[in-house]
C-alpha cells in the first residue's frame, strides 16, 4: 500500500467519523419559544345562553363544534407524537414532547369542562364526541402511525394558524363570555408555543416532505371543512335550531368576510406547502409574550 493510498482512506475513515459524530448532535428541535406548562383557572359560569357570539346560532355552535372536538382530538395529538417518543435522540425535543403533551391534556380537560357548561345551556356535546370516537377508531385500526402523526402536524399548523388570528383579532373575535374569550386566547398562546414540536418529530422521524405536503391538502381542503359543517349542524339539530339565511350570512362572514377567520389566515396556512416550510418561519414570539402578560391573572400557576 502507498503512502498516498494509506493517507486517503485515513481521510476518509476521518470525514466518515465526523459526518457520524455531526449527525447524531444535530439538533432536532427549532422551537423558539419554553413550552410552559400552567394550570388555568377559569369559571364558566358567565355561559348564560347557547347563543353566545354576534347573536348568530350558528357561528355560537361553530365555536362549540370546536370545542368539543378538542378532548379527543388533542388526545390523539398526544399519542400519534408518542409513537416516535424512541426515535427521538435530541435530549430538548425529548422534552418537548412531554411538554407539549402536557399543554394538550391541560387544553382537553379545560374543554371538558367548558363542554360541560355548553351542555347546561342547551347543546349536546357528547353527540361531537360520538362523532369523533368513531373517526378515531377507524383511523387507529387503519392507518400507518406515519399517517398519523402526518394528521396531527397538518392539524398542529392549522391550530397555530388560528392562534395567531385569535391573538391579533381578540378584539374582533366576538366571543362574548370572558371565559370563553379567555380559554381560547390561553389555548393560542400554547398551541404558539408547541407549534413546532409535532413537525420536528415527523422531520426527523419520518422525513417525506412530499408526503406530508398532499396529507395536508387532504386535511385543509376536505377533512376539516367537512367536519365543520357536519359538528355545526349535529349541534343546530340537536337544539332544534332553525337556520336563518341572515345567520348563515354571518357565518360567511365570519369566515370569509374582510376581517373573517379564513380569508386572514389564507397566506400562513397555504406557507405548509413551501418546499422548505418551518413552522416557526412564522415568528410570532413577541406576539405570546405579550399575550401571557394579559392574560396572566388566570395563570395558577406560572413556571420560574
Ligand atoms: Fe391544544
Ligand atoms: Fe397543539
């Protein structure tokens, strides 16, 4: 063997060790932002009637349909994240994982108990959750935990999106009881805060960007505007509400009109489908801090 020879497979044995070594400390985590856990504190009593938001039934019962899909859903948030728990060998995501884990349970016991309120008024919340256990029986016995944990980032995007609407439009946001207006901004200050812990799971566990792309399609155009529909209406039946055309009107509104929820979102949500997308790409840090000072009054607890 040369001396040439004997050099370059030294340099390769070298570059080959050090590529091992840079990926095994590459960080797996791009959050931004602690991922704090808090207890909240709030009282649902100043629910008092069904009809809660602009005095429309159904834009109230489109804010109910969202609430009651949340135990459920954010339960199986956890557990599809969970299935990648092993894989994971960045120390900060590990941890995030519990954290965001905590954050999601702490939303689903908050919505149980609002739902609770809901149902006093007059809803029958356990109709959505119905619904929903029957969707999350099928999807656990049929699909890949790839695809799950694909559904949860695609949802996880969706829920940050509307985080950023609810925290730059709480005046707008017409959500009467203050409880109800509260959870909501508390839930979107943490859904900010764990925005991208799904989403470096799936990068670093899974990887198919094409994949997750189309899944996403999937979720923003059918999935979820389906599932919409479908929760508002069992909600509407369920009261023996009839529908007026100025109340549909106002759903419209609502959601596309000029300050409406999905037209403003428009441009974050359709960013997922950029090749390179990142959810912190959308930085809205200063946005949460100022938010948890608001709201800080209904922190029973706040991290040191
Ligand atoms: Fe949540
Ligand atoms: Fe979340």
């Amino acid at each position: 063997m040369t001396g040439d020879h004997k050099r370059s497979l030294m340099e390769n044995y070298l570059l080959r060790t050090m590529n091992a070594n840079t990926a095994l400390t590459l960080p797996q985590s791009q959050s931004r932002l602690p991922i704090e856990r808090r207890i909240m504190r709030f009282d649902y009593k100043d629910i008092e009637s069904p009809v809660f938001h602009s005095d429309n039934a159904v834009v109230s019962a489109y804010w109910v349909g969202l609430s009651s899909s949340f135990p459920l859903g954010e339960a199986e948030f956890i557990k599809s994240v969970r299935l990648f728990e092993d894989q994971i060998t960045d120390a900060r995501l590990k941890d995030e994982v519990q954290d965001f884990a905590a954050q999601e349970a702490h939303h689903g016991l908050q919505h149980k108990l609002v739902n609770k309120r809901f149902d006093e008024v007059g809803y029958k919340t356990s109709h959505i959750e119905k619904f929903m256990v029957e969707k999350l029986d099928e999807r656990v016995r049929n699909w890949s935990p790839e695809k799950r944990l694909m559904h949860t980032v695609a949802a996880e995007h969706f829920t940050a999106t509307m985080a950023h609407y609810a925290l730059t439009h709480a005046d707008t946001l017409g959500i009467e009881p203050d409880s109800v207006h509260n959870l909501f901004l508390w839930h979107a200050i943490e859904e900010i805060e764990h925005k991208s812990v799904a989403f470096d799971v799936y990068l670093n566990c899974v990887g198919n960007r094409f994949k997750l792309r189309r899944h996403y399609a999937f979720f923003a155009f059918i999935e979820f505007p389906l599932n919409m529909i479908a929760m508002t209406r069992f909600l509407l039946k369920d009261r023996g509400h009839k529908t007026t055309w100025a109340e549909r009107k106002g759903m419209w509104q609502h959601l596309f009109g000029k300050q409406g929820l999905f037209r403003a979102c428009w441009g974050q949500y359709m960013s997922f489908f950029k090749k390179d997308f990142h959810p912190w790409q959308h930085d809205d840090s200063a946005l949460v801090a100022e938010w948890k000072e608001k709201l800080a009054p209904y922190f029973a607890h706040q991290p040191q």
